[in-house]
C-alpha cells in the first residue's frame, strides 16, 4: 500500500494515507485546550495534529504514544500564526472519523528535534510564530518556588556548545514533569533536548516553556551524543587553557549589575578560608534560603512543608575578594557531603573540616557568578569546579546529590593562564560553524 510523505502535504488537499510513528502529546491551552500531537514519518519530516475536545475521548482509546500507524480519513488545515511546533504550512485536524490502523515499526524515528543555536535566538525574541527547540548542557538550578499567583516556576542555567550560558524558565505544568535528582545525578554532561520554547529578554536572553515543551535528558540521538562528546573535551583537554583567561582583577572591574546571570571561567587556587563565623547554615532543600526560627523547630518561608535542613553555607567579606562554593563544587573537590561532615564527624561551626584544608593551594578551574545578594564589595559564587587540563585526559567527577548542599568560603587566588587573551564566556561572538542553522536530528 502506498503512503502519502508528510512533506507533500499542503493545506485543504484530499486526505491521502499516512504512515507515522505518534512522537509526542500535549494540551493546546492557547487553542481551546486541543489534545495535540507530534507525528513523524520515515523520511524524518514531522507535522502537528490535533483533536478536539469531543473526539478526544474516542481517538485516545484507539491510539498509543510513540506507536506506530496508518492514518486515513483526516483533514489538512492551515497552520497558524504562532505557537507552531514544527515548521509546516499545514495541520492535521482529527476527528471520529479518523482511522489508525496499527503498522510495524519500519524504523520510524523516535525523536523529532530542530534545535536552534543560540546565534539565531535574538531574532526569535517574542515571535512566537514557530517555538524553538534548543540543545544544551544542564548547569543548576537557580530558583524553585510559586510566583505571586502561585503557579509554580522552576529556573535553570544551561550552556550551549558555543559556551553561551542561558536561563530556562519552566512553568507548573512542565516543572512537576522534571525530576530533579536525576538531572543533579547525571554523569557530566548532562545534555538536555528542550523543545518548543518561547524566546524572550528577562535582564538577557532567557527560554521559558510552553503547554507544548518537552524536556529530554541525554536523548538518544546521534547530534545529543556529539554534543556531550564536545563538552567533556571542553573541560578537560588543552582547549580548556584557551577558555580560563579571565581573573578576578579583571572581573572585579566589571559591573556587577550589568552581569547578572553571567558565569566565567577562572583558574586558580584557593589560599585562605575565611575565619571567625560559621562555615555552613541550615537551609532549605529546595530554595537553599536560610531557615528561620518556628517554635522550637525551623522553617522556610517559602516553602514550609520542607521538613529536613540541607547544610549550606554562610560566609563574611574578605579584603581582598570572597568566593562562595556551593553544591556540586565541594562535593567534586572533596567527595564528602557537608550534612556529613557535620553529622558524622563533628565538626563545629567555626572550625574549618580538614578534608577542606585538603584542598588549600590546588590549582582548579572555577566556574564564578557574581553574588547578587552581597551587598559590601563584590564576591562570587562558584557551583562548579574542574581540574585544569593535563597531558591525560581527566575523569570528570560526577555532581553530588541535590540535597547533599555542602558550602564553604574561600579567597581564590589567580593563576597566569597558559595562553594571554581575556575573554567572557557569555559574551564570546559564535564561531561560523555555530552561525549555521543546526538542522533537524532524529533518532537513530
């Protein structure tokens, strides 16, 4: 039997019989809450279907996700305007009559990705007319609370392969879809595939979710695998002396107001810890703010229903510069969770463990942000730290877990890089190569 290719079809033309995998489903809430799904054929291309509330019961119990099928009987009806997933002149419209005959699996992609690189994101800031799908690697998250409506957002930073960092904003209804330890547990690196997204400006650049979005960790798709294969020579072959040429002086004559969200790169060591207050604070597993008094227990304010404390950090301004690690940064140095050295070993609040000491005066590559919440002088925060590149390629130490948060403060002194040139990571021009449009990639 013959079928019709995706790509051949055009709006309002006879319905002709397709052979699809069904690769994704989602709640149009823009569109009269439509039941929508993504579709793809052997030849890679893809076009979006969608059904409507009085069908929707009646297909749902015909069809599975990520099955394969037949499908005849359908209308072809103009995309529209905005909010399209793919970029397809036509939709499909389903209905009762729409049938769905099961097929084997001839090989039908199981992914449909059309990642945009962040050179072409500028153009898409609040235009909306096809959402963009966007390939990074997963840094942390910065922020997990409910707004002022009290929708739930949860925030994070990513890095794309042109070494621009990034925030990922994901709304309620796709951040209760993400479990979070298995982002904070992946080997380095964990590539993320986020698909339709909106692009707009909050301070810079930002990706925020829509009903559409999906977010896959490490898909198996040949370009993901690439990808994650550039980003471990990035940290740990000698390409790495090209990228950590920035020092602090040279940061702290920058604006911190004007860099907010930015992350560069350091190499250093660390020559003193700060002395005379406590090195951890009791804080929120979810938010890390600091807890506060509630009867004789401790709560946070944002989010009560936390039980359990997380151990972070608390520190105080240095003469010279103060640099806070937090997360994955000491627990990649050391091994040992800071709930640990507190609970297991004793140690107190103003006596620096010695498995920090440990790490006194070892040259490190630091990845900084400057601290918004510091209000005397200019400090940083480091969430992550790598060993500098060597004549072997290095094991990349896998992150700690989330609720393991161990924090301390330390001066970091810099080191004169391998190579002369300064450059900001988040401000560096893309290359040519990242200039062209990455094209669409599909299973293997």
């Amino acid at each position: 039997m013959t079928s019709r290719a995706i790509s051949t079809i055009t709006h309002g033309d006879s319905a002709e019989p397709i052979e699809v995998r069904i690769v994704r489903k989602w709640i149009s809430h823009a569109f009269n809450n439509e039941c929508c799904y993504l579709f793809v054929d052997l030849a890679g291309d893809a076009i979006q279907a969608v059904v409507d509330e009085i069908a929707k019961k009646h297909l749902e119990s015909k069809i599975t996700l990520r099955s394969c099928y037949r499908v005849s009987n359908y209308l072809s009806g103009e995309a529209g305007d905005k909010y399209n997933v793919v970029k397809h002149d036509a939709i499909l419209r389903l209905g009762k009559g729409t049938t769905f005959e099961s097929i084997p699996d001839f090989g039908f992609p199981f992914h449909y990705f059309n990642f945009v690189p962040y050179a072409n994101l500028k153009e898409r800031i609040d235009d909306h007319t096809i959402l963009t799908d966007f390939m990074c690697r997963f840094v942390r998250f910065t922020f997990d609370r409910p707004t002022a409506s009290n929708r739930r957002l949860l925030k994070f930073e990513v890095e794309d392969i042109s070494e621009k960092f990034i925030e990922v904003s994901l709304w309620q209804e796709i951040a209760d879809t993400i479990d979070k330890d298995s982002f904070t547990r992946a080997p380095f690196p964990a590539i993320l595939a986020l698909t339709s997204m909106k692009v707009g400006i909050y301070y810079d650049l930002q990706l925020t979710s829509t009903s559409a979005t999906h977010v896959y960790l490490n898909p198996d798709v040949n370009i993901c695998k690439n990808i994650a294969s550039t980003f471990k020579a990035r940290y740990n072959d000698a390409s790495t002396n090209q990228r950590t040429n920035i020092t602090l002086a040279q940061l702290l004559e920058l604006n911190p107001a004007q860099e907010n969200n930015k992350t560069f790169s350091c190499r250093g060591s660390i020559t003193e810890f700060i002395q005379g207050k406590s090195w951890y604070y009791k804080g929120c597993k979810r938010c890390n703010k600091k807890l506060d008094a509630k009867g004789s227990a401790l709560a946070c304010i944002n989010h009560p229903e936390e039980k359990d404390p997380k151990f972070c950090n608390v520190g105080r301004q240095h003469k010279i510069s103060k640099v806070t690690l937090f997360n994955d940064a000491i627990v990649s140095l050391i091994d040992t969770p800071c709930v640990e050295m507190v609970t297991q070993h004793g140690y107190c609040p103003q006596q620096i463990p010695k498995p920090l000491e440990t790490i006194r005066g070892k040259e490190k590559i630091f990845l900084l942000q400057f601290n918004n919440r510091f209000r005397q002088g200019t400090s940083f925060v480091v969430n992550q730290v790598f060993d500098p590149p060597t004549s072997e390629t290095p094991t990349i130490t896998q992150a700690g877990e989330a609720v393991s948060a161990p924090t301390t403060t330390a001066e970091i002194q810099p080191t004169t890089p391998a190579i002369q040139s300064t450059r900001k990571r988040s401000l560096l021009n893309p290359t040519d190569e990242h200039q062209q449009k990455t094209p669409k990639s599909l299973a293997p």
